[in-house]
C-alpha cells in the first residue's frame, strides 16, 4: 500500500508540473510576440531614418555634382577664352590651310639700265596684310615675323620694318592661315587694294600667291632687341 500511495503521489506530481507547463507557455509564446513586435518596429524605425539619411546624401551629392560640372563647363569655357586670346595676340604658332604671297620690287626704271623703278615699302605690305584680316586670316606673318593688334609698320623706300625687328627688303613672303578660298578671292579681285594694283599696273609691283592646304605661321617673338643697331 505505501509503495501505491508513493506511486500515486509521484504521479500526482508529474500531473502538476505538465499542468503548470501548459499553463505557462502561452504566456511565455505572447511575451515572445511582444519583444518580436518591438524589436521589428524598432528595425523599421531605424531603417526609416537610415533612408531618410540616405536620400538627404543623394540630394547633397546631385548638389555637388551639379556644382562641380558647372564649375568644370566655366573654367573649360575659360581656358578656351585664354587660348582664343592667346591665338589672336600671336602667342602661340598657328597651322592650317591658308596662302603665301611674294611681293617682289618693281620692274628696272626706264632711264638707268639695271636699276628699279619701284622699291616695295611697308605701306605695300600693309595694305596686303589689311586685305588678308578683313578676307578672313586668323594669324599673318611677314617674312617670319607674327603680325598681332599692336604689330606697327614702318620704314623707307626700299625697307620695311615691323616693330622692332630688322629691316626686311624685297622679295617678301607674307603667309596667312584663314578661310583659304576667301583669301584666294580677295588677292584675285581686281577691285581689292586699289592702289596697290594700279602700282603693280604702274611700276610692275609682282604680287604672286598660292592657295596651301598647310601652312604654319609662327609665335610673336616678343624679344624687344634690336639687332641691326650697334653702339657707335
């Protein structure tokens, strides 16, 4: 009997604690839910803000990328400004399709035998380097030297000077790099240069040119020397 009354009390206990178990689990299952509930709001919450950053980001970066290309489009503007300038002032060499010209004294006068009648002067020159800017050349240069806005001529019968280089006498090769056809044009008009035409016509000036699919005009030598002057 004592050993049915342990049995039975054992059992009794077993009973309780299952009971109790099942009692407790929902319990526990619920708390369970409630922690799961906070932690995924929480996660949501956070990845909320994170976006939110994240679009704030992506707005400071188009800002900047906006700013930095149109810095970037201003300062290749200016860099094209410069070099445009730096071409038209004859800094720099200049290539392309143009033409030559020879301009050569006049034929020998009537009166001296071997003598000539008409010594090119730098108001011949001027004029052809006049035509060529206003026929649409981009750089000119005469016999060597870069012509530029302030470029002065001067000079006597005979003798042709630009800035401060040394006198240039005649034959004197002139090159411009330009609208080649319009230069072409220009030299061809029997209506450009008037007065230099009737002087060709006159004292027979030669004003030969050829159209050249490349030519180089070089740099302004900005050197203020002056070579042909010596101390006495």
């Amino acid at each position: 009997m004592a050993i049915l009354a342990l049995v039975a009390l054992a059992t009794g206990f077993l009973l309780a604690g299952q009971l109790k178990a099942q009692l407790l689990t929902p319990s526990n299952l619920v708390a369970r839910s409630q922690a799961l509930v906070r932690s995924v709001q929480d996660l949501e919450q956070t990845n909320q803000t994170d976006r939110a950053r994240i679009a704030s980001l992506r707005s400071e970066i188009a800002a900047l990328e906006a700013d930095a290309a149109s810095r970037s489009a201003a300062t290749q503007a200016l860099k094209d400004h410069v070099t445009t300038l730096r071409a038209h002032a004859g800094l720099v060499p200049l290539r392309g399709p143009g033409v030559e010209v020879d301009l050569g004294n006049g034929r020998p006068g009537p009166i001296e035998a071997g003598t000539t009648g008409y010594l090119v002067n730098f108001e011949d020159v001027q004029d052809l380097v006049n035509l060529l800017y206003a026929s649409g050349a981009e750089a000119v240069s005469v016999g060597g030297r870069r012509i530029t806005p302030l470029t002065a001529f001067s000079g006597s019968e005979g003798e042709v000077v630009i800035d401060q280089g040394p006198p240039l006498a005649a034959p004197i090769k002139i090159l411009a790099v330009g609208d080649r056809s319009a230069m072409e044009a220009a030299l061809s008009d029997p209506a450009s240069v008037p007065d230099l035409r009737s002087r060709a016509v006159q004292y027979g000036i030669q004003v030969n040119f050829n159209g050249l699919p490349d030519l180089t005009v070089p740099a302004y030598d900005s050197s203020l020397r002056i070579p042909y002057v010596h101390a006495a």
